[in-house]
C-alpha cells in the first residue's frame, strides 16, 4: 500500500497521473475521523500523560522504568501492567483509547463504502494494464506461502487482513493515507508527523553514498523501494512479500512511476535469492508483525543473501526500554486493540541481540524521531577475510 496521492510520470511529457477524489460524503466521513484522531492524540493524550506523571505510585514505576535499560521480561510486563491500571483509573485516558479503537474501526467501516462510491475509477486504475518499465518483474508463488502467523490475523482491523479486500490500495492511497493518517498520532506516529518523511529520513540511515542492489523483505506496494529510487536512483531494487494485493498493486504502481522493481511473492524468510548478492537490506514497520522466531529466521536469511561488508538498516517502533512508561503503556495497547498480536512481544525483545546472533557487526539503535518513532537499528555483515583473517 502507498500513501502517495500524486504518482510522477517521466517519459510521457512530464504528465501525471490525476488526483481521484472521494464523494463528498464518503471524504467528509474520513474527515470527521481523522479530526477526531487529533484530538484524541493532540489533546486528550496530553492530559494523560500529565495526570500520569503526578501520581505518585507512576513517579516511582516512571524512575525505576528509566533506571532498567535491561529489563527482566517478567518484571517489565509487570510494570505495564500496573502502569496501565494506574492510567485507566484517569477519564481522560479511557476517552482518549475509546476514540483511537473508534477510529480504528470506522477507518474501514467509513472508507471501504466511500471507495466503493466510486469502485468504477479506482477499479480501472489498479487494474489498467501498463507497460511494463524495462527491468521490472513480478514472479507469484505457484503455491502461495501462507505462514500461520500471517493468514490468522485481521491485521489493522483491516476486515479479511492484507488481501480482504480487493482496493484496499486506493483506500490507503486516497483515502486513510491523505485524510487520516497524514496528522500521525497513531500506533507509534507521533501527533503531527510526516509519515512519508519519516519513510525517507529511515532510508537516509544508510551508511554508504550508493548502492547497487537493495532488498526488502515485506516490501508490500513498494512505498518504501519508491522512496529508495528517489534517495538511491542508482540502486536495483528487490522485494518480497506474503500479499498477492500489496504486490500486485506495487508492481503497478512502479510501473506507472516508471523505476523498475523486481518483485516476488515468496516468504522473506526462505528467499530464493542468491547467497551474498546484496549489497543494501532495508526493513520498513515489519518485525512488530512477525512473531520472534520468525524475526530470526528473517535475519539469518538476510545474512545469506547479503554480500560481505554490506548494510542492513531496520525501521520500527522503538522497545519498551527506549521510551517513557507512559508512552509504553501507548503502545502496548496496540496488541489487543489494533490487532497487533505481535506487538508488544517484539517491544520487550532486543532486534540487536537477534542480529548478532545471527551474525551481523556494528550493531547499533537510535531513534530519529518524536517518542522513539521511527527507531533505527543496523548493523553490517562482516568483511570478507583473508586466510589471515585481515579484513579484505
């Protein structure tokens, strides 16, 4: 899925493809929605997490949460736990968690009908055929790989998950993502973030000026390898995904923006790509969606494909020990609430502790953003050796 509105055109006399627009009754219903997510994370959210911080049992869980930056599992899930009681004791919190599971739901329950006002044009632009820019490929799964991690979840209270329904692209595109999700302050999106700058200031972590040939795992409909082509024009770009749709729709959209892709419908940790042909892996709000097994499956896979000295740079929402109590109490939220069930799970594990086992060096986490969003971690495959062992 894209959260682009505009799709540039090169080649066709600087054209473009036209904005669509929804009813006026199906936009004002998203409208309505997305005002309402502002002020549940720009005001009343606020008024939480103040009235939090001056009780006096939260100082206490806040100071020791701040002082374990190596949590025991147990004792962490403990903390939030009684952090979350104590926040729900609050009217403002319980309203302000009321109206995020509102809007949550009503994203789907006011956009699948609005975008069905006009199924006739968005229909005809997902499924227009475009000519294929040279070097693009799409390769589907003759049997297609369906772990149970992934087929079992309505994921985002999407109804029927990533393939439930057949415009969820335009939905996102021209719906959630210009009217909604634009004003962040959901999930881990701070209030007022730019998600599609965030997307590109993760890119720019790289630690290289070029690459030859990027891959991403769970590429869906390729905003992220779009936002690649612009940073690192240069680069080939390569990708996997579980979702027909959000693969299908990418190609297209790749297409009609004309960068090459070469997408596959496989599973990102059993690739068919060949051992250390890559020079570039990036990850974009991934791991939170797979469980930490296959999490480690993921990077050793990784490690495989990737070439000796290359880089791997991942981008998702920061643990639990990187924010405050308050703030994990936000997130942990997600894992029943938004349909998330990995949520949490992924916030009291270390990716770091993961990468290393399956290899990698270097490994560091930072964050470049409001609240510990977006939260960087990369790291490196080591250099080739010589039978000395001195780097080559």
């Amino acid at each position: 899925m894209t959260f682009m509105t505009k799709l540039e055109r090169k080649g066709d006399g600087g054209g473009s493809v036209p904005d669509f627009s929804l009813t006026q009754r199906g936009r004002s219903g998203l409208q309505i929605l997305g005002s309402i997510q502002r002020y549940s994370a720009g005001s009343l959210r606020k008024v939480a997490a103040d009235t939090f911080a001056e009780n006096e049992e939260a100082k206490a869980l806040s100071a020791e949460h701040e002082a374990d930056k190596n949590p025991d599992k147990k004792a962490l899930r403990q903390r939030i736990a009684r952090a979350r009681e104590i926040c729900e004791s609050d009217p403002n919190y319980r309203m302000e968690r009321f109206l995020q599971r509102y809007v949550a739901e009503e994203n789907f329950n006011r956009g699948i009908p609005a975008i069905e006002e006009r199924r006739e044009q968005f229909e005809k632009f997902v499924t227009e055929k475009v000519e294929p820019v040279e070097g693009s490929e799409l390769t589907m799964a003759a049997e297609p790989p369906a772990p149970k991690y992934w087929t079992d979840v309505d994921w985002h209270l999407e109804p029927g998950g990533w393939d439930g329904y057949d415009l969820y692209g335009p939905l996102f595109a021209f719906g959630l993502g210009p009217l909604i999700f634009k004003f962040g302050g959901y999930a881990a999106v701070g209030y007022g973030d730019d998600i599609i700058e965030q997307r590109m200031s993760a890119i720019r972590q790289f630690p290289k000026e070029s690459y030859e040939r990027i891959y991403e795992p769970g590429c869906g409909g390729v905003s992220t390898l779009g936002a690649i082509n612009k940073v690192f024009p240069g680069a080939e770009l390569y990708g996997s995904d579980l979702s027909p749709l959000l693969l299908k729709n990418g190609y297209m959209l790749a297409n009609k923006m004309n960068f090459p892709v070469h997408l596959k419908h496989e599973d990102s940790t059993q690739t068919s790509e060949p051992d250390n042909s890559v020079d570039g892996v990036i990850t974009y709000a991934l791991h939170h969606e797979m469980p930490p097994k296959a999490n480690k499956e993921l990077f050793k896979e990784m490690f495989r494909i990737m070439k000796p000295g290359a880089d791997i740079v991942l981008s998702d929402p920061p643990p639990f020990r990187a924010v405050s109590l308050f703030h994990s109490v936000i997130l942990d939220w997600d894992t029943d609430h938004r349909a998330e069930p990995f949520f949490s799970t992924i916030l009291e594990s270390s990716l770091e502790e993961m990468m290393e086992e399956a290899g990698f060096e270097a490994v560091e986490a930072y964050s470049i953003g409001q609240d510990g969003y977006p939260w960087i971690t990369r790291a490196r495959k080591p250099a080739e050796t010589t039978e000395q062992g001195v780097a080559a």
